[in-house]
C-alpha cells in the first residue's frame, strides 16, 4: 500500500509530460503585463497557456 502513492503519481506524469513546462514563467508573464500596460495593449489569452508563444509576443512588443 505504500507504493501507491508514487506509482499513483508516476502515472500521471507519464499521462502529460511536461504540461507544466510548456506554460510561460511568472518572470514572463510579468514582463509582458507590465510591456502591454506602458504600450497600452492587451497579451492575447494563448499566450498563457503558451512559453513560446509568450515569448514571441514579447520579443514583437519590447
């Protein structure tokens, strides 16, 4: 009955890998809240769910 706990686990991490690592870092997302708040625009909804796309709009909107 002890291991069921990190079995349990490991099987949800092999359901989705890296779902963690494909959202942008808080670091990011401030960056790109404060850039849209002094350029007066809004970062599209996607690129939250998104490290690469938060990225983009980033390097787009310095």
């Amino acid at each position: 009955m002890r291991d069921a706990g990190p079995a349990q686990i490991d099987a949800q991490a092999k359901l989705n890998p890296g779902a963690l690592d494909s959202r942008p870092t808080s670091k990011q997302v401030a960056f790109a809240e404060r850039l849209a708040r002094i350029k007066r625009r809004v970062v599209p909804d996607e690129c939250f769910r998104d490290k690469g796309l938060m990225s983009k709009w980033i390097d787009r909107n310095k």
